[in-house]
C-alpha cells in the first residue's frame, strides 16, 4: 500500500491492492459469525442450545439462528460485524463485476444483480429476525438461497483463467450444495421426528453452510491480487474513482482453452449461452404451453370422477376419456395437411378448455374440458410430427412437453395439490384461472409462431425401420406412468407411507426430491440418451417400479426416486422418436393405450362398481408390469432403431446446443421455485387445542366425498371454514383418497392439515385399494397403525388406529369406513374385526366411523358391546345411517351434527369430551350407569368452553346449521 504521490491526472491519494477488499470481507464476515458464537456460548450456553423439543445434554452445539438472532448481546456483536461487512461486500461484488465484464456480454452484469441482491436480502433477513416477523425473515432468506445459485455458478463461469481459483471455487461450491442435503435431512429429523441430537447434527451442517458461503467469496483474493486500486485527487476536488491497474501477466501453463472446458463442465455449460430475450420468451411459451397440456390432461379425470361420484356406478361420462385419441384423426390425409398447416388455430381451440370454470353447469364444463383436451392432444401430435424434420426444433417442443409436467407438479406442490388453472378451482377456492388463461393464450401464438417445416405428408424419418405399434405401445405406457406416478409429487411418497411414527418420507417436506429426480432425468435423455435407452436401464426402471410397488418407507421411496428419473429419462428419446413415425398410430393408438391403462388403474379399487372389476381386484402390481412392458416394448423399437445403419450420431449444432442451454435454466428455475415454495410449507408442528383450560378434545366426523362439491368445485376451502369455525381437534376423514388420475391426484389433507394447523395420517395409502380415511390432530400423533378390515366381496374397509397424545394421556382415535349396504357379509365381518380391535385398548378411545347400520340393530350392536366396551354418543339419536362416534373412558359433555350445505353428500357430527386426569378418573366414568351417561343439562349448565359456537343456530350460516332436534345437545355427569 503506497500513500499520495503524483501523475498526470492528478494526486494519487492512495493505493492498494485488490486483494485487500476480499480480504476484509472475509475477516469481518468471520469475526460476525465467530463472534457471535463466542459470546453466546460464553454468556447463554445452555439457552441457544435449547431448542423446542430438547436441551443440554441432548443437545450441545447451538445453531446459527440461535446464535445470532435470539439474544443480547451476541446478536449486537453479529449485527455490528455484518454491518462493517457490507462495504467490503458491495466493493467486492461491483470489483468483481469490473473484473469480468466484456463487450457484449451480458452475464457480467446478471451476476453483479445477483450479488447486490444477496447482499441486501442478507440484510433482510439479519436485521428482521423471525422474532420480528416471521414472514419477511422468511421471504429474505428464500431470496437469499434463490440467488446464492447464479452467483456461484456465475462466479465459476466468469473466473479469470486461474486454474487455483477455479479449482477452489469448484470444491468449495460443490461442499455448499453437497450441505444441503443432509441439513434439510436433519432439520426434518428435528422438527417433524423430534429426534433427540438431530438439531445439533443439523447446526454443524448450518455452521459449515455459513463458512462455506463465506469461503467461496474469499477465492476472490487469489483474482484481485493482479491488481491495485488507485484512489486520486483530482483538480484538488477530493473526487475519487478506481482504476484497474495490472501488476503483472497470469502465469498460469494451462492453455485457456482448457480452463474455460473446466469452467463450463463445472456450470454445465449454462452460462455460456448467447442470451437473447426472443428465445428466452420462445422458452418460457414452449414450457408454459407444456404445462397447459398437463393441466387439460389431469383435469380431465377429475371432471369425468364427479359423474360416476353422484351416480354411484357408471354414468355413462366415463366415455369422454377417450377424447384423447383425437390424434387418430391424422390418419385422413387431407385433414393432416389441415391440421398441421393449421396448428395455431388448433392450439388456440384446445383454450375452450381453460375456460371452462366460467361454465357452471357440470355436464357443460366437462364437454368443454372434453374439447378442449382432445384438442390439445392433436394439436400437440401435429406439432410434434411437423418439427421431425428438424433436430434442434423437435428437440425443443419435446423438451417444453416434458419440462411442463415438472411445472405442473410443481404449481400442484405450492397450491397443496391442486392445479391453480383446473376447471374445479375458481378464485373463491384458490384458482388463478384468469390470469393461467391469459398467459396460455399468448403462450399459443409464441409456441406457433414458426410454420411447419413439413405439410404433413412425412416426417424426417418415417421409412426407417421399427414399428409404429411398438412406438405406440411405449407412449402410452410412458404416458400412463408420467402422469399416474409424476403429475404429482406426493402419490408415491403415499403409496410408501405407514403411519407414525414416521419411517419414510412426507409430502410437504420430501417432495423436492421427486422433483429433482424428475430434473434429474430429463437431463440425463436430453443429453446422455445412450445411458436410459438401453435394456440395463429398462432392468433398473422395472426394479424400481417393484420396489415402490411392494415395499414402504425410505426403501420403497427409494424405488419412486429410480422409476422417477427413469420415466422422464426416456421421455426425450420416447417422444422424438414416435414423432417421426405416422401420427395417427403412434398418437392415436397411444392415446387409446394410455386409456386402456387409466381404466385399468381405476377398476383395481372400483371393482365392486364396474363390469367385470372383481378380475383385477386389488392388483395394482398387474398395472405396473403391464406398464413396464409396454415401456419395454417402446425400449425394444428404439433400440432396433438406432441400431439401424442409416442411423448417425450427430453432435448437435450450435442453434441446438443454445436451444438445451435454455432449457436447462428452465427446468432450473422450476426447481427453485419448488423450492421456495416447499420452504414455505414447512410444518410448524406447534399446534394447540383450542380449549386446553378446560381439557377438551372436540372430535368430528365426516364424509367428505373425494373434496368436490354438489357442484364439482374443489371443496378444501368450504371444508376448512366448518371444520375451523366448529373448532375441531380431531376429526376423522373418509372418502378422502384422491391420489387416482381419475381423482386428479389430489391430496385434500395437507392443505387441511397445514392451514388448521393439524398433524395428520393420510391413512392406508393409494396402493392399498380403498377409498380412503385420513386423521387430522391438534394433538401429536404418537403412533398409528392402518388396518385393511375382511372384504370377501364388496370394497375394502379402511381403519386407522391411532394413540394420541391428549393433555398428558394417551388416546386412542378409530377412523374407520364400512363396507357398502350390498354386503352384508362383509359387514358383519368388520363390525366383529373392529370390535375386537376397539375391546384390545383399556385406554381411553373415540371411534369416529362410517358404519351403514341403523342405530340400535344389527352390526351396531356389535360396535356398541361389552366386547369393544364403547358407548354411543348419544343412543336416542334415531336419524342416522352411515356416521357414528362412539368413546369409552372419556367424560362426554356434548354432541351436534352440522348440516353439510352443499359441500358434500353427508353432514358433519361432532362429539365433545373431557379427558380425565387420571386412570382412577376414567374407570369412575366407565362405571356409571346408561342413564347417568346420558343425562342430558341445558346448555347454560355446562362451562362456556364446552359449548358450541352460536354461530350455526337457527338457520346458520352459509347453509350449515345444527340439526339433532335443529340444536346441539350437551351432557354432564
């Protein structure tokens, strides 16, 4: 460092090394964090090591967070340093930026945003703690990771020719992001599992995050050190500015070309695409315009479902499935030449679809979904058959095809399973459907805006060898598997799911590692397709499809996580192959096979309500090897394929190679916002009872008809708004398993769960072949078990059994579903199974049930015995057939049914009860007599925490009113 001394242009004031500003910020970042944790542990060792499960011993190492947000006056020294630390970091990131810069490149100048915005969003969320206010800290923090991404890679792909530096970057960015898995495990391990000694593991992850992150600017000295800052006074007006001087040559022997090899295989290549707003808009469209066909395909189901839903059995509805197999049509040769000459026009016919929710009428919005569909199905066939001809175009549409299911997960993943644009949602449930139609609209004439390269007479390779029938085979059954496994990232977390405690995976905290699997291979086709085409690879996909089919927990996900990226691993070379084959059998036929499958999938749960459903009852391992052989059968014909000796490997031209670039960013950013968005969803897990005063648990029970209404909207909403305002702790769900195409794939208990804040068992999983029960808990669950009750003939009963933890006690819930009024063996069957599961337990217990029996006959004599040793909440209660709660060793103090409105087909019941202090309590409970039990006192008798809300008397509110003689009636021992 050199003090003043003079030039031509004027004093020199002073001059320093580069090098020093990398320097000083890595020293205060440092000291900001060390600092902290000295004095914390010094001065609060045993508090920021407390966390809300567990202390010192079991835990011992404190966390960042805690650390330096909670408490004074480690957080002052952190905020202090992290204050002196944004010069350097400001001067860091705009040196940077002068370092890197060129003429006309445009990265530079991304990377510098993104630098400047991670430097205020670190600002954000350090000096708004979630103390503070929790939302902001929150949205600062998802900033801050979400630009952590380019900056590195942007870094990495912008260092000057160091090989050192290089090399550093690339470990240190390799450690950070190689962090995140195991702190996300961790954390997940602490917060949900309660596992003692998780969040101490977690912290070391936390800590080595922060040096990490800090680290990786560091590398900045080994660049700045070739030059100085030179700080000059001129014409005596004390203006400075800097100036780059070099000090000497980078001496590195390794030739550029080399390093800049180095550099692009660390980023991927990314960040060497020439950028251009028109093919970034041409992406966007493309990818968006994916997502559109993904919403119409999965729509469909879901609108087809309500008919048979109300009819109980075939409506006749179910035959709009095969609107898909429109591409059929191109088999007509002049139509062909129309359609593919025409494909705007077609496009734009396929939004009929998208607005549908403006129609009310449920027959009418499913023949304009119809439409709308099989639009989009021949326009897409079109599409596909018209870019044959042309590599790098065909590349692109397929690419948008298969990025926008990930989109479409992805959307589904942040609106808790459902699709903001399906024509079931509307503003007053959560749809966007505007604004979705909008942009599909002028995604259309994006998507089309170049012409068909062919008229639709041929594609670029349509008298090669194979078979169209093979091709059409392997659509299908790819098809069929993206969208009954991937159009969702929680159906096979489901099918693997068991129960507490929790041995596997979760939907809202393990869902982006089906969404990264998905990325994951759609990467590995689009680049490395010789990998997934080939029968190693098609062994390793049906291995996986065996092992999500048959086992549970971590090894069963383990299996979803390989089928995943094998299904999208071969979309890529799938589609472009079946492109240059005749549209009208690959599309058509492959449409037709997909349905076969849809209805096959649906008649292994369905059987007792369809011809000929009792042959694959329960056989959801038939639907897979059906599917992998299908998929085998597509495998078989792109081998035989590329294979053939017209067939020549081409390294993608330039354009092309641009085109992927793209792409990949795209899929990229997807991933990102998952990201953010299952950030966001993280559980709390610190849900209270709404009147612990007075230790009460509120129980419900209720029939919600698979979460649509009388009128085919999605009925989350409606059902939370009851369920919140009756202040329920515990309620009991049946027909509640939407996890079918035919349903949507759909899983109404986790926005239910997370809103009302609630823990929740989804139940037997979708590969169990019910229709569903579900427990949700103000309570923590401490375990469960799910039961399968003997069905020799009619539909298979599910039941949960579940101890609770209540005030201190432990409470056993029974959520159960009979089997239908047809069977009555069945039945009989059932009612003796749950009996004798209920008489098993001597705590006390809540039955929250769907029986179909009349109140005091038959099997309800069963259920209500010395064997089960339950109660009825209320034996005079002669008006009802299919909703019971029955309870024993509970001190019941209220009991109410709620009129439904026209959410669904059943009303809700509601029983209140006291949980008794102690055992002795209980059996003085369990030994009063009938009469005493149900002594029955006016409402002004009991405390006002045990009441009902006043809310839904007399005529209620929104159609929801009391109905047991038009009040709730309350009881007191």
């Amino acid at each position: 460092m050199t003090s003043k001394y003079k030039d031509k242009d004027g004093d020199v004031v002073l001059t320093f090394n580069a090098q020093w500003v990398a320097w000083a910020h890595t020293i205060s970042a440092y000291t900001a964090f060390i600092g902290a944790f000295v004095v914390g542990v010094a001065l609060h060792y045993h508090k920021i090591v407390q966390n809300e499960w567990f202390g010192y011993p079991e835990e011992w190492f404190p966390s960042v967070s805690a650390t330096i947000g909670d408490r004074y006056p480690e957080r002052s020294v952190f905020m202090v340093w992290i204050a002196i630390t944004s010069g350097p970091r400001f001067a860091l990131v705009g040196l940077w930026y002068l370092l890197t810069r060129k003429p006309g490149q445009r990265l530079p100048g991304f990377v510098f945003a993104m630098g400047i915005l991670r430097t205020l969003t670190c600002g954000g969320f350090t000096y708004v703690t979630s103390t503070d206010d929790h939302d902001w800290h929150d949205i600062f923090m998802i900033c801050y990771i979400i630009a952590t991404l380019p900056w590195t890679l942007g870094c990495i792909a912008l260092s000057p020719p160091n090989p050192r530096a290089i090399r550093y970057r690339k470990i240190i960015a390799s450690s950070f992001f190689g962090t995140l898995v195991p702190l996300i495990y961790f954390f997940i391990q602490h917060k949900v599992h309660r596992v003692p000694g998780a969040y101490t593991i977690y912290a070391f992850f936390e800590w080595a995050l922060i040096l990490f992150d800090v680290a990786f600017d560091t590398v900045a000295i080994i660049d700045f050190d070739t030059f100085e800052v030179v700080i000059k006074d001129v014409k005596g007006s004390s203006k400075g500015y800097v100036q780059w001087l070099p000090k000497y040559e980078n001496r590195s022997t390794v030739p550029s070309a080399v390093i800049e090899k180095e550099k692009a295989k660390a980023t991927g290549g990314i960040f060497a695409v020439h950028f251009t707003w028109s093919e970034a808009l041409d992406t966007a469209a493309e990818v968006y315009h994916g997502f559109i066909f993904w919403s119409l395909l999965t729509s469909l189901g879901v609108t087809v479902w309500y008919f048979p839903l109300w009819h109980m059995g075939i409506s006749g509805y179910e035959a709009l499935v095969m609107c898909t197999i429109a591409p059929s049509l191109l088999a007509i040769k002049p139509l062909r030449r129309l359609v593919v000459s025409n494909q705007r026009l077609v496009h734009l016919l396929s939004m009929v679809g998208m607005v549908a929710y403006k129609i009310d009428s449920p027959v009418k919005r499913l023949f304009a979904v119809s439409f709308g569909l099989s639009m989009s199905c021949l326009g897409w066939a079109a599409t596909l058959f018209g870019e044959s001809v042309h590599e790098g175009r065909l590349e692109s549409k397929v690419l948008a095809w298969a990025i926008g299911l990930i989109l479409s997960s992805t959307l589904k993943f942040a609106w808790y399973t459902n699709n903001p644009v399906w024509p079931i949602m509307h503003a007053a449930n959560g749809g966007w459907n505007g604004i979705g139609g909008i942009l599909a609209v002028l995604a259309v004439f994006r998507f089309t805006r170049k012409g068909s390269l062919t008229s639709g007479e041929a594609g670029a390779d349509s008298q090669r060898g194979g078979s169209s029938v093979l091709a059409a085979c392997g659509f299908g059954g790819l098809l069929f598997g993206l969208h009954s496994l991937l159009s969702d990232t929680s159906t096979m977390i489901l099918w693997v799911w068991e129960g507490y405690p929790i041995r596997g995976p979760t939907a809202n905290t393990f869902g982006w590692m089906t969404a990264i699997a998905m990325t994951v291979g759609v990467l590995v086709g689009l680049y490395r397709p010789s990998l997934t085409t080939t029968w190693t690879a098609y062994g390793i996909g049906c291995v996986g499809a065996a092992v999500v089919t048959f086992y549970h927990n971590w090894f069963g996900y383990s299996g979803a996580l390989a089928i995943a990226v094998y299904l999208m691993a071969l979309s890529v070379p799938f589609l472009s192959n079946a492109s240059k084959r005749n549209p009208a059998v690959v599309f058509g036929l492959g449409f037709f096979i997909y349905n076969f499958m849809v209805l096959f999938h649906v008649w292994v749960v369905a059987y007792a309500f369809v011809p000929g459903g009792p042959l694959v009852r329960e056989h959801t391992d038939w639907v897979m090897a059906t599917m992998m052989l299908l998929i085998g059968c597509g495998v078989l014909d792109l081998i035989s394929t590329t294979k053939s000796p017209r067939r020549k490997t081409q390294r993608p031209s330039a354009s092309t190679s641009q085109r992927r670039k793209f792409h990949t960013v795209a899929v990229g950013l997807v991933n990102v916002f998952f990201l953010a968005a299952a950030f966001m969803r993280f559980p709390a897990n610190d849900y209270k009872p709404y009147h612990p005063e007075d230790r009460l648990i509120t129980a419900g029970m209720w029939t919600i008809h698979f979460s649509l209404d009388n009128d085919m909207w999605s009925s989350e909403y409606r059902l939370r708004d009851l369920i919140k305002e009756m202040e329920l702790d515990v309620i009991g769900l049946v027909e509640s398993d939407n996890q079918r195409i035919i349903m949507g794939n759909r899983d109404s208990t986790q926005f239910l769960a997370e809103d009302l804040g609630m823990y929740v068992d989804y139940g037997p999983g979708p590969d169990k072949h019910t229709w569903g029960s579900a427990l949700l808990s103000k309570f923590p669950i401490l375990r469960s078990e799910h039961h399968l009750l003997p069905s020799p003939v009619g539909e298979l009963a599910p039941a949960i059994w579940a101890t609770l933890d209540v005030y201190g006690r432990e409470v056993d819930v029974f959520v159960f579903h009979s089997g239908q009024e047809e069977d009555p063996e069945d039945r009989r069957l059932q009612a003796e199974y749950m009996s004798r599961l209920m008489g098993s337990t001597t705590r006390p217990a809540i039955l929250l049930s769907y029986l179909v029996t009349k109140p005091l006959r038959g099997n309800y004599n069963t259920y209500v015995s010395a064997e089960s040793g339950m109660h009825d909440i209320d034996p005079s209660d002669w008006d009802r057939w299919c909703e019971y709660i029955l309870y024993k060793r509970l001190q019941r103090v209220g009991y109410a049914r709620v009129s439904r409105s026209t959410i669904t087909d059943t009303e809700l019941q509601v029983g209140k009860f006291v949980v008794p202090e102690t055992e002795e309590r209980s059996d003085a409970i369990e030994a009063l007599d009938e009469t005493a039990r149900d002594r029955r006192v006016e409402e002004g008798e009991v405390p006002v925490g045990w009441r009902f809300p006043a809310m839904f008397r007399g005529q209620g509110v929104r159609g929801h009113r009391y109905h047991v003689f038009n009040e709730p009636r309350y009881y007191n021992h």
